[in-house]
C-alpha cells in the first residue's frame, strides 16, 4: 500500500497541501538536500521516493546503522559519473542519519556544495542535536507529524478495499468507528495501523464477511478499542485528565487518568503527558514535579501494565497537589518572539570567555563581576547578561505560588542589599 504518487500519501498536509513546501519542490522538477524529521510510520522513506521519482532522479539507499564511509564514497561517485554521463541528477536516500558520526557526515558536505547529488536524510531524533552544525546549514529540515486518525481511516479504508495492492480480496466490511479504534492504537504511524488491520484480516474465519471488534481486538494485542466513531473521545479524555491537574482536582485527574489505561491507551502517550504537564503548569512553583514525572514516565515503561499504573497515579496525584505555575511556557514564548524578531545579536563583551590573548586585547570578559564574589552569590543591582539592544526585557515572571516565589523574593531583596544570604530549600 506504499503511495505510487504524492497524491496518495495521507497526512503532511502541512507539506503537501497546495502551495507547500514539499509540493513547490515536486512540482519544479528539483529536490534540494533535505532531512525529513518525524516519528516512525510518518511516510518519510515513502516521500523521499516520490521525489526522487517526480523529478525523475536515480533513487540510492543507505542505511547509517550499516553504511560505512566506504558505501557513502562509491555512491558518490556513481552519483558523479551519473550526472557527467547521463546528465541524471541523484537523490541518496539516508535513513537514521542521525546513526553517522561527524567524520561520516564531513563526507557528504563537499559533494552537495558541487550538486553530486541531492541528500534526503531520515530520523527520528532532534536534528539540532543529533547532525553536525556544518551539515545542518546546508539542508533544509523538515518536520513530519504523527499521522492523524481521520487520515489513518482513509488509509486504513483504501487498504480494505484495495484489490491489486491491498485486502480488497476478501470483500470484507468495516464501520469507520472500528477502523478509527485501529488507528488510535496506531499512535500516529501508519506502518502499525495497516500491520494491525492486515493482522485482523488474517484473523477473520474464512467466509466471514465483516471485521469485527473481537478479532480487531486480538490484532491490536488485547487493547481495548472503546473509542467512538470520530475519535474524538481520545481527545476529549486526554483534555480532561490534564484540565484536572492543573484545576488542583486530584479525583477528576485520577478519574480521567483510570478512563484512559483502562481503553487501553498507550502507557508512553500518557507518560508523556504527565513529564509535559510538569515543567508546563508545575515548573519551579515545585521543582520535584519533574523529577517525579520523569520517574514515573521510566517506571511505567519499564514495568508495563498491569502495574505502571501505580507510577503513573502516583505522579499524577503529586502534579494535582502541587503548586502551580506555568513561567517555563510563558518564559519560552516571550524570549523566542524577541529571537524571532531580532535575530542573533551580540553576545556582550562582558560574557565572553576570554581563551586566547587575541580575545584578551579585543576586551572579551572585560567588566564581568564574579557572582560567587558578593553575598549570596548574586550582583547587587540590575547587572544583565542580555545582548545591549535588548537591556530591560524581562520574559520570566514567576508566579507568586510554592519555591519560585519564595527564591524570586530571595533574589530581589538581594540585588537590594535588604536580604539575609540564606538559600530557600525546593518544596517550600
């Protein structure tokens, strides 16, 4: 069922919508270096194909789990030899880039500055973590989303149906509520729903004619599939849950979080929410909400279920009872428009690590007070480590709620000169 064309790929239509980027490219006939970021079953392999097959481009596949700087040069140079003597350009198809080490990925740089080839890499990792700066400013990155459940439906549909490539031969009927019940298992990937429904196909007894919720229920390994029809109860419970946390309403969260492991949701969808809710409507009013969530999230998944519901309670119950405070979402925001809008500016000359005697004569460090010099580690008055066109912002303003309060006090009565040098202990 993998898409022929770029008309049958499902979801991503942030990318393939009419007038996206994804679609601009397919439709000028060249596919600059790219790297496709997104979870598992998101149709990475399946687009990077597509574009090597609209702009009529070899299509060459490596693996960096296997490939070896070896394999990387002799499809360079057949990507080389190709455009002298065929005048075909190449598209080399890297899954897992984020697998290549810094010596592996120095290789590919010289060839896309010459246009050897075109690069698509695939990965599932954060990009800006996991591939080297110098590689990162010659591609594009894109990223992909988990597949929605209405496009997991359509694609579940066409599956059933399909006669050539799909299921189609057993003529069997499906409600879009069961198919949608599939598809939330799926978690976004569309590998796994269309593995779940061939499973259940393969299930039905021979002269059946409708899939049915009990044989679903054994292809998708004994998950409940109580959801309705749209799907949209999912949404609706996973709203609730983490409304209830952050209202301080413990047997509401305790409630919905039950409603959810009992459907049969996904542990490490759950845990996610949790570790997410923490630093979002928690942060540093506790600052052990983190640490709680993020132990809970390891606990459940290593333990599984029946019994990492206990982990999970447990965090849940904590992130209800604690503090509140949402300065980490809001700091974020506010210091990222003005990053958006300003661009990189200067660090100031006071910051700057002075390493080397040429650093030293051009003033780097130059004014910098030693915050460990003054009472309680901090610079009396309003000393600003920002860039000098930005002097007076401020983007955190912590709440007046639990430890973020209490150190904020601390820090101003100290910038004064009016404040004992005492640390506030996290939790008070």
């Amino acid at each position: 069922m993998r898409p022929r064309r770029l008309d049958e790929v499902v979801g991503q239509t942030h990318l393939l919508g009419p007038g996206k980027i994804l679609r601009r490219i397919a439709d000028t006939g060249r596919v600059p270096s790219l790297i496709l970021w997104g979870p598992p079953g998101t149709g990475k392999t399946t687009l990077a194909r597509l574009l090597a097959e609209h702009t009529k481009s070899a299509f060459c596949v490596l693996s960096a789990t296997s490939a070896g700087a070896r394999e990387l040069r002799e499809v360079v140079e057949a990507a080389r030899r190709r455009r002298s003597h065929e005048g075909r350009g190449t598209l080399l198809f890297v899954d897992e880039i984020h697998r290549f080490n810094k010596a592996q990925q120095d290789i590919l740089l010289p060839h896309l500055e010459a246009g050897v080839c075109a690069l698509v890499g695939a990965t599932t990792e954060n990009p800006s973590f996991e591939v080297n700066a110098a590689l990162l400013s010659r591609v594009r990155v894109l990223q992909l989303r988990p597949i929605e459940v209405r496009d997991l439906v359509a694609l579940l549909r066409r599956a059933l149906t399909d006669e050539e490539r799909g299921l189609g031969a057993r003529k069997l009927e499906a409600e879009d509520g069961l198919l949608a019940a599939i598809a939330h298992t799926a978690q976004g990937d569309a590998r796994r729903a269309l593995g779940a429904l061939e499973l259940a196909v393969d299930l039905v007894p021979e002269g059946e004619t409708r899939l049915t919720r009990e044989v679903a229920q054994q292809a998708v390994g004994g998950r409940s599939l109580r959801y309705d029809k749209a799907g949209e109860e999912h949404y609706n419970v996973v709203s609730a849950f983490i409304k209830s946390m952050r209202a301080s309403d413990a047997d509401a969260a305790v409630y919905w979080l039950a409603r959810m492991l009992e459907a049969g949701e996904d542990v490490d969808f759950v845990a996610r929410r949790i570790v997410i809710f923490a630093a979002e409507d928690v942060g540093n009013a506790e600052p052990q909400a983190l640490q709680v969530a993020v132990a809970a999230a390891q606990a459940a998944h290593q333990i599984g279920m029946p019994e990492a519901v206990l982990p999970l309670t447990q965090a849940a119950l904590f992130l209800a009872l604690a503090p509140k405070s949402n300065t980490a979402l809001t700091a974020y925001a506010n210091a990222r428009k003005d990053v958006l809008r300003a661009g990189s500016l200067e660090v100031p000359l006071a910051v700057r690590n002075a390493v080397t005697p040429l650093m030293r004569e051009a003033q780097y460090g130059v004014g910098y007070k030693y915050p460990h010099d003054f009472e309680g580690g901090v610079v009396p008055g309003n000393e600003s480590y920002l860039p000098e066109a930005l002097r007076g912002q401020r983007y955190a303003h912590p709440g007046p709620r639990g430890w973020e309060a209490t150190a904020w006090e601390r820090l101003q009565q100290l910038r004064t000169g009016t404040a004992a040098a005492e640390e506030p202990e996290p939790g008070e």
